[in-house]
C-alpha cells in the first residue's frame, strides 16, 4: 500500500542516518539495476521515490563521503524520470533533483589532479578489539578518502551534460504540459498543479546552485526555447522556468530576455495585434498568440527583481507599459500588461528576501570553498549564526521615484478616464454596448493592479507602535483570560512601509491616489447596478477590484495563506535536530517571507471603517442580493473578507439581510437565497448568535421564511 511504501522509504532513510556504509552499498546496486530497467516501470519509479527521500543522506559528505561521487551518475540516469506520460515518476525524479541542490550539491565541474590514486588496504577490522564477540562479522573496508575525493572530482565532469539534457528535458515537460488559458478542464489543471509546482521549484534550485561558467549555456537555451515557442498552453510553466532563471542569474536573464520581449511586444502592436475589443478569456484570435507569450515573459522578468538590476531598462518598461495600456483592448493582453505594472512596481518598492545560493555570497565567492565544494555537501547552516546572511531588498529612492512616475501616467489618468465616462449616458445601441463593456473591464482591471501596486507605499490607517515596545504591547480584553497565555500585538507593527510620515509629500499623494480610486470605485458600483445589472463579467471584475482596495495593503488573506501552506514544500525530506535549528537557506527565505507578509496582514486588523468604506460595504452588500448567482456568490466571499477587515461594518447590514426573508409580494427567490448564505457566513452568523438583539429577528425571520420553497 502506499502507506506501507512510505513508511519503509523513511525508515530506510533513518537507518542510512545512523548506519550508512551497512545501508548504500547494497542499496546503490539495487537502485543502479531498478532505475536503468526499461521493463519493469513499477520498480523505475519505487527507485526514484527512494532516491528522493535518501538524497539528502547520499549527498552528505560528512556522514557517507561515498555517497559524492555517485551524484552525477544517479543525476543523469534519472533523466528519462522526466516524463510527460507519468507525473508520478516525473515528480519523485524531480523531487530527487530538487533535494540534492538544496542540500548544498554544487553544480560545477572541478579540476582532476593526476590518475586514481591506488587503493589501501586498511580496513575499520583493524580497529576493532581482539576481544569483539562474533569475530566472524566481516568488517566494512575503512574509505580510502584520496580516492573518494579523486572519483568525487572526475564525477564532476558529468555536470554540464546533465544541465544542459535537464533543461531540454523540461521544455519538453513544459511545452506538453496543459494549462487553464487552452483548456476548462479542471480535473487536468488540478492534475499538473502538483507538476508545475515541482518544475518551478527543482529549477530555481537548480540554477542557484550552477556555476557562473554555465550561464551562458543556461541563458543560450532558455532564449531559444522562448524565442521559437509561443504556446499559450505551456505560459503558466514557461513562467515558473523564466522565473527561475530571473531569480537566479538576473542580470543575465534581463540582458538576454527584456529587449527581445519589448520589441517583439512592440512590432506586434504595431501591426494591430490586440486592438479588437475582446472580454474572452480563451477565445483570441491567433495572431495574439506571439503578443501573449512575450508579453508574459517580460511579466515573470520584472518580478521581484531589485532597482539596481531593473532601473537600466527603465525607458523601455515604461514605453513597453504604455504601449500595452494604451493600444490594446483585448483582455488577455491589457490584464498581462496591467500585471507587468504590478510587478515592476511591488519589485520597486516592497521588502523581500534576495534568493541566493545553499551559503552566502562570502562563503560562494571563496576560491577554497569552489575547489572543494563536495566537502561541504549536507552541512546545513545554523539559522542564529550570524553568517547566516539572509539578505533584503530595501527599495530605493530613484525606484520609489519610478513607481511615483508609472502611477502618475498610468493609473491617474484612468480614474479621470473612467469619471468621465460614468458622466455620460450609457450607451444603447448593442454594438456601442459591446465596445462600452471591454472600456469599463480595462479600467475595473487596471485600477485594481494600481490597487495592489500601492500596497507597501503607505501603511494602512490605523495607530502603529514603536519597533522598540513590540514586547510589551500585550492584548488586554474581555477574552483574555480564555486565550493562552502569550504575547499578542495590539497595534500596527513595523512592516516596511515606504512613507510613514503623514505629513510628507509623498506619502500625501499616494494617499490622495488610494482616496480618488476609492470614490471612483463607489460611484462605479452604483452605476453598474443601475445600468448594467446584466453585465457579468463587469461586475465580477469591479468585485475584484472593490476586495483589493477594500483589503489589500501589500497582502491579503489569500496570499499570506498561500506562503504558510508552501513555504515548507520538500522540508520533510530532511532530518532536523531540535537542539540546533539548521535548516537550507532556500526554506529559510521562505519562512521569512511568509512571516514578512504576516506582518502586513496583522497591520489591516485595526483599520477602522471611514464613511467612503462604509458606503462602499454597503453597496457591495447589495450585489450579494443579485439575480445573477454568479455574481451574488462572488459577492458574498468578497464581502467575507471585507467584514474580517472592518468588523464593525457587519452591524449595519444585518436588519437588511433579515428584511430580505419577510413575507412580501415582491420578494424575489434569488434575493432570499443570497440573503440566507450571507447570514450563514461567518462574519455575520457569529455577530447574529452572540448578540440577543439580533438571534431572535433570525429565528423569526427563518420562520418567516418558509412560504418560499425555492431557498427552502
């Protein structure tokens, strides 16, 4: 069972802890013999699920110095365990890579002294007493060490091939793999989650932990590959593969990739590519195809890149923005721009931790450690070292004045764009109404990453303390004395915020740009309920766009949930010792930023709601009321998160929901529907059965509501 097969791949992976001479030897030519077969594809992938829980002992020098000089070998011959026909054997192969690099296995090739040295003929035997008490047991030889390392090296010869075959091997995975721009097959894209997942992550730490002298091969086959393919069904992967590549070597990336993207971007629109006003999300014509791809590339470039690195191609990007924002109406091409703006801008001006190698740059950089790098495989750093060397980018200023810049001629403008348009009557001829729809959802969708891109400019409203008296901010309440004992922040913390003085210029207009989306916002949800109730689409996206300013200050609910559940992906492939917390650096970044983005989530609990949040509550409540059920249940969970933001703003809207059950001639099935499941929400169903003034009117407006069956 797959229990059984579990359990038994961790317990061997113990038994190498404590014993490994006793446990590989045997092992290694059972794993050499399943993994070459061709035949018995049952014992290839039970081979490589074991190789990936033992990775990190194999690769530990210290404990099984053996173990290094059958890295390369086992690397190469789990290359066909890249598999587009098996995810499963697909994903313990990569697993097995992704262990390995984490485990401090550096990529590059070392320099080979002289021949083999003979071998010795010492053995542990002589070590072991006269007066043993089965002297019969053959005793292990004692590893010559001269040797190991001597194999270790020529070894190391096999690197570049692999690199160079495991690359190729993933665009080959990357290009078959399905994704939800091609496809509405759920059960499909559910099943290469899981696959994208491990790509995106194997890679990173692949290409982190290749020598410089690679890089021209790595940089020569990922512009090959981008530049001659344009399949919308491999964005999504092809991101993730980008990504990694940015991260990694992001001068490199940007050199080779960011000018090709933005005049490959530019001639298609110039030649009329995305003019035709579209809200399809999978039907496009097929000239957009090129457009998308390389406008999705140049998105993935510019994320989480810091100033020093972006700031030189800052002309281009703004030409490039402009460019996409200015001319194209499709939705897929002007929603990739508006998420190229978002990144540039985030990547400017939030904190975040720089992805490095398996030990800091000092340890990287020293001759000795290169020469001999496979002495220093499996030893994991300990986190309160101070030479733990986890490093932040801080925004600077010439990239805070280039995110000013981009709001300034971007996002300002819209908002007067999208006044005015609200100012005259809606259109009623279909055709005008056609065009009418794309103009709102361009601007619903751009305004919302404008949102999003003012996140860590300014802190939320709220009363923030000091760094220095973080210890002593304990919560004191009337449910104190039931929660356990432990430190609790009542207050804004230190988050790295870019203004914190309100009375700067900077921070003034940042505010005022948040104050004037927020207005525009409020009169669009009025006007689209007047006059274009029946437009879907427009409503979900100004949904979206009223969650974000509602919610977003650098995080969400969603986004810091999503860091907690995967920033520890493949730690359980690793042994820790409670007593030293030693942990790879890539997990250590990780958790960090989980913890960065926690912090900016805690600072949106004591916002408190003004009247343009009140009256902007209320009008989303009010589509929680819809005819359409697509639109209601997208409001209903939208304003979930609203009211776990602004708890007070519940009250308010309780009697009407309760109203919306009574008996009435004009009572309308759909609105009681949304009215129940808006009650039965968390937010309002706690307030409801705490508060006698309100449990009462729920029963008897349940009572009441029985004459319908419909929401019976």
């Amino acid at each position: 069972s797959e229990d059984s097969i579990s359990m038994s791949h961790s317990t061997l992976k113990h038994l190498a802890e404590v014993e490994p001479d006793l446990i590989f030897e045997p092992l290694l030519e059972t794993l050499y013999t399943a993994i070459e077969s061709v035949t018995e594809t049952h014992r290839m992938i039970s081979a490589m699920r074991a190789l990936a829980k033992l990775a990190t002992t194999l690769s530990n020098f210290s404990l099984y110095p053996e173990g290094a000089q059958h890295v390369a070998p086992l690397l190469l011959l789990t290359l066909p365990g890249i598999d587009v026909n098996d995810p499963t054997k697909t994903w313990f192969a990569l697993s097995f890579v992704r262990n390995l690099c984490l485990n401090g296995v550096v990529l590059e090739e070392l320099p080979v002294i002289g021949d083999m040295p003979a071998p010795r003929t010492s053995s542990k035997a002589s070590m072991v007493s006269e007066t043993a008490e089965d002297p019969s047991v053959d005793s292990l030889p004692e590893p010559d060490m001269d040797q190991v390392e001597w194999m270790t090296r020529a070894s190391t010869a096999q690197f570049e091939t692999w690199l160079d075959q495991y690359l190729r091997r993933i665009f080959v995975l990357v290009d078959n793999l399905s994704s939800s721009l091609e496809t509405s097959d759920t059960s499909s894209s559910s099943g290469d989650s899981g696959i994208h997942a491990i790509v995106a992550q194997a890679t990173e730490v692949v290409l982190h932990q290749c020598s410089e002298r690679y890089y021209p091969m790595v940089s020569r086959l990922i512009t090959e590959f981008v530049t001659n393919t344009s399949s919308l069904s491999a964005v999504e992967s092809m991101s993730k593969v980008v990504f990694a590549f940015a991260s990694a070597m992001p001068e490199v990336a940007l050199q080779a990739l960011l000018p090709l993207c933005c005049e490959r971007i530019a001639e298609d629109i110039e030649n009329g590519v995305g003019r035709a006003p579209s809200l399809s999300k999978r039907t496009r014509s097929h000239s957009e195809t090129t457009l998308i791809w390389f406008a999705s590339v140049l998105s993935v470039l510019t994320e989480q890149q810091r100033s020093e690195h972006l700031m030189p191609y800052k002309d281009q990007l703004l030409k490039t923005v402009n460019l996409i924002l200015d001319h194209c109406m499709s939705r897929q091409v002007y929603a990739t721009g508006g998420r190229i703006l978002l990144n540039i801008t985030t990547s400017l001006t939030y904190m975040y931790t720089k992805r490095g190698h398996s030990v800091p740059d000092d340890v990287w950089n020293d001759p000795e450690f290169r020469e001999n790098h496979f002495r220093h495989w499996g030893q994991l750093p300990k986190i309160d070292d101070p030479d733990f060397e986890l490093q932040w980018h801080l925004p600077s200023q010439e990239g805070v004045d280039f995110t000013l810049e981009l709001l300034r001629n971007i996002i300002v403008p819209r908002i007067a764009d999208l006044n005015k348009f609200m100012d005259s009557a809606p259109s009623k001829q279909e055709s005008a109404k056609s065009q009418d729809n794309v103009y709102l959802n361009k601007h619903f969708v751009l305004l919302r990453f404008g949102v999003r891109s003012l996140g860590c400019l300014i802190p939320p409203p709220g009363a923030p303390i000091a760094a220095d008296k973080l210890a002593d901010a304990i919560i004191e309440g009337h449910d104190a004395s039931s929660m356990p004992t432990r430190y609790r922040i009542d207050g804004q913390v230190v988050a790295g915020y870019v203004f914190t003085d309100p009375n700067s210029d900077q921070f003034k207009e940042v505010a005022g740009i948040r104050n004037q989306i927020g207005a525009v916002l409020s009169r669009a949800l009025a006007y689209m309920a007047e006059n274009y109730e029946d437009d879907v689409e427009n409503i979900k996206a100004l949904i979206r766009l009223t969650h974000d300013y509602m919610c977003h200050y650098g995080t969400d609910r969603s986004t810091c949930a999503a860091q907690r559940r995967h920033w520890n992906s493949g730690l359980d492939s690793f042994t820790f010792d409670n007593s030293v917390c030693r942990m790879p650096r890539y997990f250590a970044s990780k958790r960090v930023m989980y913890i960065q983005s926690a912090r900016l989530l805690h600072n949106t609990r004591f916002m408190s709601a003004n009247e343009l949040t009140s009256d902007i509550t209320l009008k989303l409540s009010k589509l929680c009321l819809s005819l359409y059920s697509e639109v209601r249940n997208h409001a209903i969970s939208m304003l979930e998160s609203v009211l776990s933001i602004y708890p007070e703003a519940k009250y308010p809207l309780i009697p009407g929901f309760l109203a919306e059950l009574d008996e009435k001639e004009d009572s309308d099935p759909e609105k009681m529907i949304g009215a129940l499941h808006v009650l039965d929400s968390q937010p309002l169903r706690r307030a409801i059965l705490r508060d006698w003034n309100y449990f009462p009117q729920l029963v008897l407006a349940l009572c009441r509501a029985q004459h319908e069956d419909k929401p019976v």
